[in-house]
C-alpha cells in the first residue's frame, strides 16, 4: 500500500467514512495520472469529497504558494465546499481561503497581500475580482482547476468570468469538471480547456437513486396555485423544496404564501445579510417549503428534503435529474411530484427513454391517488374506434341487415354492431 492510500484512509477516518463510494473511487484512481477530469454523477454520489480527497493528497504542503482553485456558482456551494474540506485542512495544516460575495473583502485583500493561500475556493466573481482585477491572487501558479456545478456554472452567465481565470492558467495545469449533468451548452467549453480528458460517467449507470419516487400530476388547465395548495395539504413533508424557472415565478407563487410562517423564498440577488439569515433559518429548519430556483437550490445541501415539487419542469431534462437528487439523500427515501400538461408529454417521454420510472397521480379529497397512466385514454379511445370500425366494415361485407328494411333498422343496426366487436375482440384476445 502506498503513500496515499493510507493517507486516504486516515482521511476516511475524519469524516467516519467505512469506504469510497463509487464515483470517489472512479475519481480518485485517475486523479494521479496528470490528466484532465469531466465527471458527471448524480447528486448525493460523493462528488465533493471525490476532488477534495485527491487534491488534498497533491498539496505541496512546503510550498507556501496557491496550487488549487476550486470554483462553484453560489457563495452557498462555495462556503459549502470550504466546510466539508476544513477537516482535512486542519489535519494536514494547508492554508485554506474563502472567497466570496458578501464576504468582507478588505481583510481578504490584506491577506493576500502578505501571502497567498494554498488552496483557494470561491465563486468566479471574486475569484476574477482578487485575480485579474487586482492582481492579488496568484491564480497563474495553480496546478490544479476544479469547476464544480460546471452546468450551472455555465449556464448562469459566469462563462466570461471562468474564461478569464482560466485564460491565466499556465498549460501544464490540469482542469476537473464536476457537473450533474453535461449539456450540449457547455460542450465548447470543455473543448476549448480540457484536451484528450477522462471522462467518468457515474449516472451511465444509475439515472436517479431508486429510493426516490417520482409522481406526475397532471394540471389539466387548473389553477396551479390552487393545485399546489391542494398538494401540500396532502403531503406531510420534513422539508420541501418548490422548483421554479424564474425569480418571478418564485415571487408569484410567494405572494400566495407570504403569511404561512411555513412557507420562505431564496433567490441568486437577494440583499446579502437577508440571504444568509434565510440559510441559516433553513438549516434551523424553521420552514417546512422553501421556493427557489435551480442556482439558489443548489445550494441547499441539508439532511432531511423529503420532498422536491416542480412547481415549472426545468428546460431541460439533464436538469431534473439534479432537481430531484435533492432528496432520498443517505439511502432515504424520497418523493419528486412535478406538474405538467399536454405540451410536456415529450419532455415526460425523454425522462422514460433514461429508465425513469414514472407514476401518475392525482388528488382527490386530500390524498395522493393513482391517475390514468399517459396515453393511455388516448390509447383506449383509439382502440374502440378502431375495432368500431371494423365490426362496420364486417357488417357491410355480411350484408345481414337491409337498409330496405325501415321499421326498426337502427336499432337492428346497432344490436348487430356491438355484437360483432364483440366477436372481433374475442378473437384478439384468443389470439393474444
């Protein structure tokens, strides 16, 4: 055994794990090779602990100079990251750095001024900020990049902050990204940083934890406002996460619920002390649904969601995966309920063709109850037609009945009809 590996193993002490999970165990065994990383794994997986382990193991601790930059799309998932890795900074002594928005950006300033830190975690605006702004954080001597959350990352407008840190990164540093799903949006991106990577595909296997139960309610043109208020009076949840695209959306349903004590709202620029105040609260769990947007929920890393709502579906597919891994975390289980409508059956048909395994409901009197499968009215509509005219066109070709004969003819007519889909369907249900 190694260096590493027994170092690994008091790693695994410090957060009392028994063993690397599957994509911590992927990561870590390409980590040493000097290659660059693209791993997609679904939430809950491991994978901050799956950068973290390594880059801990590569620190040069008598180099008193930045050799690591981890980047992630809220000043939450960083303050986050910077937690989770505290007790490994500490076992090993590395200087370890915050930087983020809200922060006080004076004292970070005075810092560097009298040395950089050797890790360094932060959002990609104050990271660029200290770094090519004003020229304090060495970024151009780091080893290693991580781009953690690498779709959000992206598709939160950052792109041209990543692309100026990254542009001072000297060619032999080695780039990791991280990301629950991979769009074609960010595609470019990685062609353009990462040549000749290893790609590690953890949700190639598994699509969604299998604890995790995902209802579908149909809207039917219903008031949705109405409709989310007969669900949560359905529901009995320990916390509950409602997904909306927009921050007008979230301000819209909010208004609904703006006296239900309940019932709190985060969103990306919301007034900093406030934000952090409503975190803290979340965390205290003094709320039982919180409405928030992609970006803001993937900060939202806390024991006990049992419940993620999609009050909008997300754009894109990819997307909801990372929205409903937010629950059934630590091997509990967990429910998705998300609302649609007739224009979202494609959408539905893409989650199915991944493997997800879909349930249609309902509520009715104030319970969750099963509800006719997709298609399948349209199915049983489209069969009846058929077989109708069948037995028509049999009739005709039997000529049993005379339109010559008047009296009663209609009623003789119809008698004859259901009589022979009766024998159609007896027939396919033999041959069947």
């Amino acid at each position: 055994m190694n260096t590493n590996d027994n170092r690994l193993k008091e790693y695994l002490k410090l957060y009392n794990f028994t063993e690397l999970t599957e994509i911590q165990d992927a990561v870590y065994k390409e980590s040493f090779k000097g290659k660059n990383l693209v791993v997609k794994s679904v939430t809950g997986s491991g994978k901050t602990h799956a950068f973290l382990f390594p880059i801990f193991l590569s620190v040069n601790k008598d180099l008193n100079d930045l050799q690591v930059v981890i980047s992630s799309p809220t000043r939450e998932l960083a303050r986050q990251i910077y937690e989770m890795a505290k007790p490994l900074a500490v076992f090993e002594g590395i200087d370890m750095r915050l930087y983020v928005g809200g922060d006080d950006l004076n004292k970070s300033v005075e810092k560097l001024k009298k040395g950089n830190p050797q890790i360094a975690i932060g959002t990609p605006g104050r990271i660029n900020q200290l770094s090519n702004e004003m020229n304090l954080l060495n970024i151009h001597k780091a080893d290693i990049f991580v781009i953690d959350e690498a779709d959000m990352t992206l598709d939160s407008g950052f792109l041209p902050l990543v692309d100026q840190i990254l542009g001072k990164a000297k060619p032999q540093a080695n780039f990791e990204v991280f990301s629950a799903t991979i769009p074609e949006s960010i595609t470019p991106f990685l062609k353009k940083y990462l040549s000749n990577p290893v790609f590690i595909d953890q949700n190639a296997k598994e699509i969604t934890p299998i604890n995790i139960a995902h209802y579908f309610i149909k809207t039917k043109y219903r008031d949705k406002i109405q409709l989310l208020k007969e669900l949560m009076k359905a529901i009995n949840p320990y916390l509950a996460i409602i997904y909306c695209n927009k921050r007008e959306t979230i301000d819209y349903v909010y208004s609904f619920f703006k006296n239900d004590k309940k019932v709190a709202y985060i969103y990306g620029d919301m007034e900093p002390s406030k934000r952090k105040k409503t975190m803290k609260d979340i965390r205290d769990l003094k709320y039982t649904y919180i409405i928030s947007t992609d970006l803001t929920a993937r900060g939202l890393d806390i024991e006990g969601i049992s419940h993620i709502i999609n009050y909008e579906l997300p754009s894109d597919p990819e997307f909801y995966i990372h929205r409903t891994g937010r629950t059934g975390r630590m091997f509990r289980d967990g429910i998705a309920i998300s609302f649609y409508d007739y224009d979202d059956d494609a959408y539905i048909d893409k989650l199915e063709a991944k493997g997800l395994h879909t349930e249609y409901k309902d509520i009715k009197n104030g319970t969750i109850v099963d509800s006719t499968a997709r298609y399948e009215r349209e199915r049983k509509t489209f069969f009846a037609s058929k077989i109708n005219i069948e037995a028509k066109h049999s009739l005709k070709n039997k000529k049993t009945i005379s339109k010559s004969v008047k009296p009663g003819y209609k009623k003789k007519y119809n008698a004859e009809l259901n009589k022979e889909k009766k024998l159609i369907l007896k027939k396919r249900t033999k041959h069947e």
